[in-house]
C-alpha cells in the first residue's frame, strides 16, 4: 500500500481486484474538490471526482455500480443529470457516499458520526450578532471557550452566551438545510452547552426539540428518542405551553415511527389538553399540533386521519412560506397512501419550484417521500406528469 497525494486528498489506494468499493475517509468527502462536484447536483461529475481522488479507472468503478465501463463513460460525460431515483440510490450505496454529500435521500440513511467540521466557532463566526449587542462581544467569547488569556478580568456574562447559543442554533439549521447533517448536529450540541451556560432552560428545550426533530427528519430513532425525552421534560418546566406544544408533536412523530402507538397517541392528547387549558387561538400553536397528528398518523398507518389533520395544517401554513411545502407535502403523501392520486399530484404539484436546484434538503426529503408513495402509479398520468415536472428541478424520480 502506498499513500499518494491526489488533488489534495492524501487518500491511500491500492490495485487490487476488489469486488466492491472501499470505504473511504472523511477527509476523501470533505475535501473541496469533491464537494464542489457535489454541490452541481450531477452525479457524473461526482463520479468523475470520486475516481480522479480515488486513483480507480472506470472499469473498476463499472464493477461496483453492476454496469459497464462504457455506461460509466456517458454517465461522466453526460450533460444532463441522472434522474432516475432507484439507480441513484443503488450506486450512491454501491459507492458508499455519504448522505451528507448526496442530494437525495437514501432510504434508511444514518447522519455521519458527530466529528469536528470547519472549526468549534466558525458557525458562529458567521451567524453572530455584532459585538455591540451582546455586551461584551464575542471576540473575548471566543477567548473564553479556548481557554486563552484575555485582558478583560471578567468572564463573559449570561447575555453573551444566550446570543452564541442562539447564533449556533441558526448555524445549525443553516448546515441541515445545505445537507451537512454531521455539522448541523454539532452546531446544535455546542448551542445547547451554551444555553445551558446561560441559565435560558426555554432556549435549551428549544435547541434539544431541534436536534431531537433532526434525528427523526433523518430516520436516526435511537437518537430522536433519548432527546426528545430530555426535551419534554425540559419543556414542562418551563411552563411554556407553545414549547410543550411544539415539542410534543415532535415527540409522538417518534413514537409513531417506532410503532408505539400508545406513547404516541398520550403525548399528542397532552399537548391538546395543555392547548385547551390555556385557551390558546394561537395560528401557531395548532399548526405544531396539526402537523404533528398528521405526521404520527402517517407513521401509524391511518391515511385517512393523517389527511384531515395535513388539510389544517395547510390551511394553518398559509401566513408562513417557510412550512408551507412541508406540510402540502405532507398532505400529499396522505393523499397517495389512500390512492387519491390525481388530487395527491395536484397537491405536491403546488410547490415544486419554478427553477432548480431545491436547496433546503428537508424540501428535497418532503418531496422524495411523495414520489415514493406515488412509485406503484406510474401509468398515472398524473403521475408522469408531476415526475417530469420534479426532474426539471432536480429532483430524482424512478424512471416509468
């Protein structure tokens, strides 16, 4: 075995007749060139990169994938995007590439290993607020957290490291919607140390919803279900009855993944409970639980009851852009698992983009969770038009 340096990747190779792709280390994913290919959305072009770092010739690579030396060609030179769902995710499996450099989603992803990324604070580096507004600003944080002398006698005060914990959480959203689950994870967890540093116990509940949202949106339970455990009972003592809400519609969406309909249907009759107590009209508050039966009731095999719940909280998304793909989606899916098709596809039609590429990963996820359920209904005119109209924006579909 020999260490090479190609392209800057310092990938060790070795020739040999390999019946299937080595596993590759972080550093081969995360160096520049290969995730500018990825960012292009074309899986020739992360082919083509994949086999200049890797040192691998195409027939080898042809091996893996199941298919020809001559089909690895065209796939290379190709200027139109591969589409087709199935042989995506088969070759990005066959490969081994990470999910968080994919466009797409693999069924039965894992997020990477919580690692170190670009830097502890460059997150906040970028998403900060000005020093002027927390006190006594973050270059003297930044000193704190790495332990280095500063000329200040003082430590930074709980305001400090409130905006750090939320410029984090913001960070960490930003990574999960550019696909970069392994830094949006991390900058998640340093916010949550940093709220806990502040005293803020609302701000904690919040930021450990969101992690334990982002293990389920990626298929990870035996991460989702341990936080959102945390996350509840740090809810309830806030008092809070909008985090309550919020973070127990999370919570029974696990529960129903994991088919624990019981735990499932108390936590969402707790939140309704806690929504009538209050006397809460709050838009807000219903569309969290709206979404989250829906959710739960999609996981839990009842289309029928996920669709009325889906229809509230389309109705309820209207005031926020951000949600409303979410949760039209949503009521797609609902739509294609009772076989309304036509009105299903006209439902996810609503939302597709005018242009590509779809940026938001959780956008691409809600709407490759339509085109699966929709996969058996391919004869469908409707179908084959919705998936024409989602491959023009880069979104993969199964070839029909």
């Amino acid at each position: 075995m020999k260490q090479q340096q190609l392209g800057g990747y310092g990938v060790e190779t070795r020739r040999s007749s390999r019946s299937g792709a080595p596993a590759r280390p972080d550093e081969f994913w995360d160096a520049a060139p290969m995730r500018a290919a990825s960012t292009e959305r074309h899986f020739g072009q992360l082919l083509r990169e994949y086999r200049r770092a890797g040192n691998v010739g195409q027939a080898e690579v042809a091996q893996w994938l199941g298919v020809s030396q001559g089909q690895i060609s065209r796939i290379e030179r190709d200027r139109s995007q591969v589409h087709d769902l199935d042989k995506l995710e088969r070759w990005a499996k066959a490969l081994k590439i990470p999910q968080r450099l994919l466009w797409f989603q693999l069924s039965g992803a894992r997020p990477a290993e919580f690692a170190g990324g670009d830097g502890l604070f460059n997150a906040l580096r970028t998403v900060s607020r000005p020093d002027d507004q927390v006190g006594m600003g973050m270059r003297s944080l930044f000193r704190w957290l790495g332990n280095e002398m500063t000329d200040e006698p003082e430590t930074p005060n709980d305001n400090v490291f409130r905006a750090a914990a939320e410029s984090y959480l913001r960070g960490g959203w930003y990574a999960y919607d550019e696909g970069e689950v392994a830094l949006g994870s991390q900058r998640m967890r340093i916010a949550l140390n940093l709220a806990r540093r502040s005293g803020e116990a609302p701000l904690s509940a919040e930021i450990l919803a969101a992690l334990s949202f982002q293990s389920l949106f990626h298929g990870t339970l035996d991460t989702a279900v341990p936080v959102i455990r945390m996350a509840e009972q740090a809810a309830e003592r806030t008092g809070l009855v909008q985090l309550q809400v919020e973070v127990g519609s999370m919570g029974a969406a696990c529960y129903a993944m994991m088919g624990d309909r019981d735990t499932c249907l108390t936590v969402l009759r707790r939140a309704e409970k806690s929504l009538e107590a209050r006397g809460s009209t709050d838009p807000t508050d219903r569309l969290y639980l709206a979404a989250g039966c829906a959710l739960s009731f999609r996981f839990l095999g009842w289309p029928k009851e996920a669709e009325g719940f889906a229809r509230t909280a389309v109705k309820l998304s209207d005031r926020w852009p951000g949600v409303r793909l979410c949760t039209r989606t949503l009521l797609a899916s609902a739509l294609a698992d009772q076989r309304k098709i036509e009105e299903a596809c006209a439902t996810a039609s609503q939302v597709v983009p005018r242009t590509a590429p779809i940026r938001p990963v959780r956008d691409q996820i809600c709407l490759t969770s339509v085109v699966r359920r929709l996969s058996k209904h391919g004869d469908d005119v409707s179908v084959r038009m919705l998936y024409s109209q989602l491959a023009s924006v880069g979104v993969p579909v199964p070839r029909i």
